[in-house]
C-alpha cells in the first residue's frame, strides 16, 4: 500500500506555540511537533479582503512591450543596485576579510576554510557552476529547469555581458548532474562539484537533498543561489548566508494562502468542513503538512469545524490510487495535493475516476505544478476535462505553453531562445522556469556582481543577490523580486489564486496579485523539530 493515514480535528491554540500533529507512523500514531504559523504572514493575508479578488494586492506598473524596452529596464536596476551597493560601502572589502550588504547583513569571510578561494570555479574566461538535479525517476521533469538555465546562460555569454569591472568577459560552464530526487545521491554529487570540478557556486533540487548539502555548502563559503525548492529554510541569511531563497513563494506561506482561501469560503459549507490531502512523504511534504495543521489550529473560524484527513505517498511511488481512493470515501469539501512531479497530473486523473472530481467543491494542485505542463490534455489524456475547475496559487509566473501569453514579448523571446537551441517549447512549462525564474535571475546577479569593486567573485556575487530589486519578466504584473540583506530573506512573497478552464487549456486568474513583500519573517530551522524556531 502505498498510503499512510492521518485524521485530525482541528484543536485548540496554545499559547504562541502551535502544536501541529504530524502525520505518524505506518501503525498511525501520531507524532507531535511544534510549528508556528508565520504571524507576518497571517496577519497581513487576514488584514486583506477576500483572497479570491484582492488579497493584500498590489498595483502593478505596465510592463515593457518589447525586449528592448525589457534590457533597458534591467540595465537601469542593475545599475541603482550597482549605485546602493557602493554608495553604503557594501561588497567584499578590500583586504577581503568581510562581505557586506543591506540591513546588517555581514560574512565574516576569515571564517572560511583554509585554502578557500573567493575566486575558485573562476577563469580569465568562465565561471563553472555546479547542479544536483533530476534527469530520472518521477521527478524527471524537473531538468527541464536545467536546460532553459543552460539556454539563457549561452545566450547572455554571447553578448559578452558577463564582463566584470576588472575587464574580464566570460562565459558559463553549467555542470548539470543528475541525482535522480533522492538525497543519498545528491550527497556525493555535490561532493564531486566541490572537490573535483571545484565550481564557483552550486544549485540543487528539492527540499530532502537541499537540506542534506545546504551546512556543507555554508561551511564551504559556496554560494547556494535560489535552490529549486521552496522550503523555508532556505530563508536564513544569519545562519545560512551563502544560501539564498528562490523566486517562489515558499511553502509556508502557500499552507497559509489555502487555509486562508477555506475561511473566506467557510460560509458555502455545511457546520462540517472535510479537508482532504496527499502529502509527500518527506521533507517537503512535511512543510505543507505541518504549516496547514497549524494554521487550522490557529484559526477561530476552522478550528472547531474542519476536519483534515491526511494520506502519504513515497516520492518514487508509481501510483496514487490506493491512497486517493481512501480520500474520496471521506467525501471530502477540499482536497489539497501537497506533493509535486508526476503524482500532480495522477491526483487529477484519480480525482476523475473516483468521483471526487464530481462531489469535492475544491480541488487544489501545489504551485510547485504551476503551468500546463501537468494539467494539459496531452498529460491526461482524452479531452482533458478531467482537470477543468481545478484551483491553484500560482507563485506568479508566466507559461511558455500556453497560447494566451504567446503576444508577451519575453515569453515570445524565451520560446524562441529555446528553440534556437532543438528545444521544443511546449515539451513542458518548466522551461520557462529555467529561463526566467532560475536562470534569469542569476544571470542578473552575475552582472551586478561583476560591476563592484574587485569584480566577479563568489561574496560579491552573494551581495548582489542579497541586494536585488528587479523586474522579472517572467513573474506576473504585480508580483516583486525583492531580497533586503537580513531584513527580507525571499525574493518573492505571493502570487495569484487561478482556476483552470480545460475547454481552453489555461489557467483563469481568480484574484488580484496577493503582494507579501517583506512579510516572511527569517527561518532558524531546526531540523529535530521540522520547524522554523526563534534565533
């Protein structure tokens, strides 16, 4: 069986501390662990009006409508960055002893191992950058993240725009690897790009790896930019400094959005309210897992009406039938799929055949599943119906599949880079991920790192990162990328509540931007607890 069940009513709030049942043991005991809903957070998503039209919105600017206007838009942000950074003495100081940044943000660089070098992964022409990825099993998918990184890295290396300010143009040499989603293997990959390739900087993939390497890396002085996970932890730039959180709502915070979404609705329900959900078993399940009990607890208007009824799934399991036929017969008001790769498209699949999709008002697919790539009728099959009036927070990013955005300019440029490169754009949304959430971003901190003082190298691009304010073109209007050294450890804080409309095959914006910039308050997670704890 490939299941594991947890049923809990929502209880009372103690205290400060929120006490969350996990989910427990194959026998179904349940194993408590403290976590504390994020207050930041769940006081401005409550503060806003009904997170189906404009929960702590914001007004967006216009867009450029060309790539031209796009590049001189980014130039002149790079350079204001540029401009604060060296205004405030921020950067790599000049005997190398310290980097520094906004709001109080220092690395004691003498803290470094012996033998460590600012400018190792570095040559007179490239800069290596390491990556722990899947290429295989259910999480395959995910590559594509890789490949619309490597596109975007060959173009701007073609431009010569990775020329830093000691007159040294570069290109990328972008070592991908794959570990399959499964930490043991992760482990000496990152080895391998530490101690054999010596790379200037690494990324990985997902919650259970990242939080396998991540001290190694700190302890190392490796940079750790925007890890493909959107877990919490990542938000810690006392402890965890060379670690920057990605261009993604983190996990959290989307628990928070979903209980938030069930208040403001609880009125369609009867005094009963069922939530159902299929959590991956591991580290990154546990987030949501956990977040969403809490926040259950916490809340006056849940806690004493819904019941939230919890089956897992191992991350490699071929199918989700067993534990999905076991949720329906609860006959659930809300099912929420707290996993991610393969096992989104087959909840939606599963939803169809065991009638949930007919009796269960709301259905929510995780935004770690944002796009068409595990929606679409070519992925499940027949007409595609099956996934039509399925909800979603987007993390609020744009989709190189669908048609309806194919007049904007950078989706327009990114479906054509790609295809430049053999790359068929519709394969799978997640290469506009690549090209715009991943590998966009670094590219632009690649370039406002080299224009500091002392030019390229592995603090100042940790700087520039903890010191960018830009336009994606790639987020949606009205969603900021914003990092403030210690102050504000994520880049982006919100998203977009959409449903999907399969007659069309798009996902339907259902709310204004919800805009939580600054609002995440800096995770010390402790791993003994799963929970993110006071420094």
């Amino acid at each position: 069986m490939f299941g594991r069940r947890a049923r809990v009513g929502a209880v009372a709030l103690l205290g400060l501390s929120l006490v969350a049942a996990a989910c427990g043991s194959d026998d179904g005991g349940d194993q408590a662990s403290s976590v504390t809903v994020d207050q930041d957070v769940n006081s401005a998503v409550n503060n806003g009006s009904d997170s189906a039209e404009s929960t702590t919105s914001t007004t967006a600017a216009a867009e450029p409508q060309s790539m031209e206007e796009w590049e001189e838009l980014w130039a002149a942000e790079r350079a204001a960055i540029v401009a604060e950074i060296e205004e405030n003495g921020w950067g790599t100081s000049a005997d190398g002893t310290t980097a520094t940044g906004p709001a109080g943000f220092t690395i004691d660089l003498t803290a470094c191992p012996a033998g460590w070098s600012n400018t190792e992964g570095l040559t007179d022409t490239s800069v290596k950058i390491g990556q722990a990825i899947a290429q295989s099993g259910t999480f395959a998918d995910y590559n594509n993240y890789a490949r619309g990184i490597q596109a975007v890295f060959e173009y701007y290396g073609d431009q010569g725009a990775f020329t830093d300010s000691l007159g040294k143009t570069r290109t990328i040499d972008y070592i991908a690897r794959d570990d399959g989603y499964d930490p043991a293997r992760t482990i000496p990959l990152v080895d391998e790009l530490l101690d054999s390739e010596r790379a200037f900087a690494i990324w990985t993939l997902g919650s259970p790896s990242t939080l396998k390497v991540y001290d190694k890396l700190n302890q190392r002085c490796v940079p750790h930019p925007t890890p493909m996970t959107a877990h919490p932890a990542w938000g810690d730039p006392v402890n965890h400094p060379w670690t920057t959180a990605p261009a993604a709502t983190s996990y959290s915070t989307e628990a928070i959005l979903w209980g938030n979404f069930i208040e403001e609705r609880i009125d369609e329900f009867g005094d009963e309210v069922t939530v159902a959900a299929l959590v991956m078993n591991n580290d990154f399940g546990k987030v949501y897992d956990q977040t969403f009990r809490a926040y259950l607890e916490q809340s006056d208007l849940l806690r004493d009406r819904v019941t939230f009824v919890a089956e897992t799934i191992e991350a490699q399991a071929p199918t989700v039938k067993d534990p999905m036929t076991t949720l329906a017969a609860e006959q659930p008001d809300v099912f929420i799929a707290m996993l991610a790769a393969t096992p989104c498209t087959q909840v939606i699949t599963e939803a169809a055949e065991n009638g949930m999709k007919e009796t269960t008002p709301y259905l929510f697919q995780p935004l770690t599943c944002a796009g068409l790539n595990f929606i679409s009728k070519e992925k499940l099959g027949g007409d595609g119906m099956a996934g039509d009036g399925w909800w979603i927070l987007n993390p609020g990013t744009k989709d190189l599949q669908d048609e309806a955005q194919h007049d904007d300019p950078f989706v327009e440029w990114s479906r054509e880079l790609l295809e430049s490169k053999g790359i068929d754009p519709d394969s799978s949304s997640l290469l506009g991920n690549g090209v715009g959430t991943f590998g966009w971003t670094a590219a632009q901190a690649l370039m406002i790192a080299g224009e500091l003082d002392g030019g390229l190298n592995r603090s100042n691009f940790i700087v520039a990162q903890r010191s960018m304010e830009m336009t994606n073109p790639y987020m949606l209007p009205g969603i900021r990328l914003h990092m403030e050294g210690n102050d504000d450890a994520y880049f982006v804080e919100g998203g977009v509540f959409q449903q999907f409309d399969a007659a069309v095959q798009t996902w339907v914006t259902k709310s204004e931007p919800i805009e939580l910039d600054g609002k995440s308050q800096n995770c010390n997670f402790d791993p003994a607890a799963g929970a993110c704890i006071p420094y």
